[in-house]
C-alpha cells in the first residue's frame, strides 16, 4: 500500500509537471503565427495542446527512454529521494520561467536535474550526456543560422516571385500555411518534451509505462491549453515582429530540427529552438546590436545560459540533502 501512494504522489507530481511544460511549448510553438497576427491567442492555444498531445502520445516514449533510463541507471532514479530530487528542482524553475514570462529551456532543467543525480551518485553515463550537449548546442545554431540566411538571401526573392499571383490568393495561401506548420511544430514539441515530466517515473511503474506516458500526454496538451497564453504574447511580440512568409519557415524548419531529434531519443530544447530562428531573423532585419540590446533578450540569455547550470548545483544539492537525512 504505501509502495502504490508513493508511486500515486510521484505520477500526480509529473503530470503537474507535465501541464507547466505544456504551457511553456505552447507558447513558443505558436508565437510565430500569434507574431504573424492569425488567430488569437485562446485559438492558437487550442490547436497546438491538440498537436502537443497527440506528439506527445505518438512519439514521446524515445525521449522519456533517454532520460529516464540512459543517462543513470534505473534503479537509482527509482529510489523515493532521487525521484523527489528530480521533480523539486525542476519544478521550482519552471514555475520561475512562468512567472516571469520567459521561454526557458525545460528540457536542460530537465535533464540536468538527472545529471546532477548521476554526478552525485557517481553513475552518469558522461558519453550519452556530452552527445546530447552537442545537440544542445546545434538546435539553437541551426535555427538561427537558418533564419539569418533565409532573412538575408530567400525572403525578398520569395517576396518578389509570389508578386506574381493574386495578392489575396497568396495571402490565404500563406494564412493556411502558417498555422499548418505551427500545428506540426507543436506535434514535434509534444514529441520531445513529454519525457521532461514523465520520463523519471515511468522507471518507478514499469508495469503501467503505457498509461503513465498516455495521462502524461494528455496533461501536456491540458497545460497547453490553460497556460500558454500568458508567455505566447510575450514572445510573439517582444523578440521580432513576424510575417505570414517568415513564421510558416520558421515553423517548419524548426518542426524538422526538432521531430528529428525525438526520433533519435534526444531531449532538445523546443524553446531555444524557435526564438534561435526568431532571433536570426531579427538580426539579418534589424541588425545585431539592436536586436541584442533588448531587455527581453537578456532576460532570455540569463535563463537558457545561466539558470540551467544553478539548477545543476541546487540538484547536487537537494542530493546531498536527502542522502544527510535518509541515513
């Protein structure tokens, strides 16, 4: 009996998790298409917690395997103070990143918080580790290397070849096209970012993989739903103003980057993902140093370059914590 309410309190704890992460991919998958002025906030909203969920169902399980099972052994993740280790410290910086309206990376609170367990307890697997920061650092670059060059040498000649058409016509065309391609952005976020809150504690109920992994799904697409309209404004708006032309790019591109990375079972950053190409593109439009002199950018910077490893330390911390008081 107390094995099954441990386990019901820990499942409860990720599916909360679950619906903050959710809220936090909703927001940036759709802030293109909210920058590009196409639906209202509550629309977009709705849509991608419908794609976020069926991502996270159809193709969650290769990522929440990376994580809950590649990076430390099972059985030491499984234990009742390592699994409260993991899901305190992530949790607390989530909660920071939505009150103050920032897209953070929940994929590095995520996966450090694992780390710190490993390092901790002296059973990192440091090769599975160091492939996934090289894909930490390549989704971001690509992203933005993609937008600068498309800003830079695509858009105006995509421009001028679509003046060719009927204006309305082309307009709706693109209407379609970018809320289609935001809709396959949240299906590759939901995709990846399920196993953040669920991969640890479907090592602690094997038995019930696949139902842990369906309600953790469910509560992505539900924090889509309930809490991305807070910090979707706040992106859409505040990095760069987006066209029709630009956010259907931006989205597909990044869909791509990051569903490729979920196939192969690597935890990705879906946030740094889609302001990395929005950043490109304000910097081949409007510059580096107007772009980067913006208080939301450094507020940004701090929360994808600084938070992630204070959530390393305050990990090894609650380690240390719970190991002094279990003895």
């Amino acid at each position: 009996m107390i094995w099954i309410d441990i386990n019901f309190a820990f499942v409860t704890f990720a599916l909360a998790l679950a619906s903050l992460i959710g809220g936090e991919n909703g927001s940036t998958t759709m802030a293109p298409s909210h920058s590009a002025g196409i639906l209202t906030p509550r629309k977009l909203t709705i849509i991608s917690g419908l794609a976020i969920f069926l991502g996270a169902l159809l193709l969650g399980k290769e990522v929440a395997t990376t994580i809950g099972k590649k990076l430390t052994p099972p059985q030491i993740l499984a234990q009742d103070k390592y699994t409260l280790v993991y899901y305190i410290n992530a949790t607390f910086y989530l909660l920071l990143a939505v009150l103050f309206r920032v897209p953070i990376a929940t994929t590095h609170m995520a996966t450090l918080s694992v780390v710190s367990i490993g390092l901790y307890t002296g059973t990192l697997n440091t090769q599975k580790f160091f492939h996934i920061l090289r894909w930490w650092l390549f989704t971001p670059t690509a992203a933005f290397l993609c937008g600068f060059l498309f800003e830079k040498f695509l858009y105006f000649r995509v421009v001028n070849f679509a003046s060719r058409f009927d204006a309305e016509i082309i307009r709706k065309f693109l209407k379609i096209g970018v809320v289609a391609t935001g809709t396959y952005f949240a299906f590759s976020a939901g995709s990846n970012n399920l196993a953040n809150s669920v991969g640890v504690v479907v090592v602690r109920t094997p038995d019930f993989e696949s139902k842990v992994l369906t309600l953790g799904a469910s509560f992505f697409g539900i924090g889509a739903l309930m809490l991305s309209p807070r910090i979707l404004k706040a992106v859409g708006k505040k990095i760069v103003e987006l066209g029709l032309l630009r956010a259907s790019f931006l989205q597909l591109m990044e869909g791509t980057i990051i569903l490729s990375a979920s196939i192969l079972g690597i935890p990705v950053s879906i946030n740094e993902t889609i302001v990395g190409g929005m950043i490109g593109i304000a910097c081949a439009r409007d510059g580096f140093k107007k772009t980067f002199s913006k208080s939301y950018f450094l507020q940004i910077v701090f929360f994808w370059f600084v938070i992630p490893w204070i959530a390393l330390s305050t990990g090894l911390a609650l380690c240390w914590i719970f190991n002094s008081f279990s003895k």
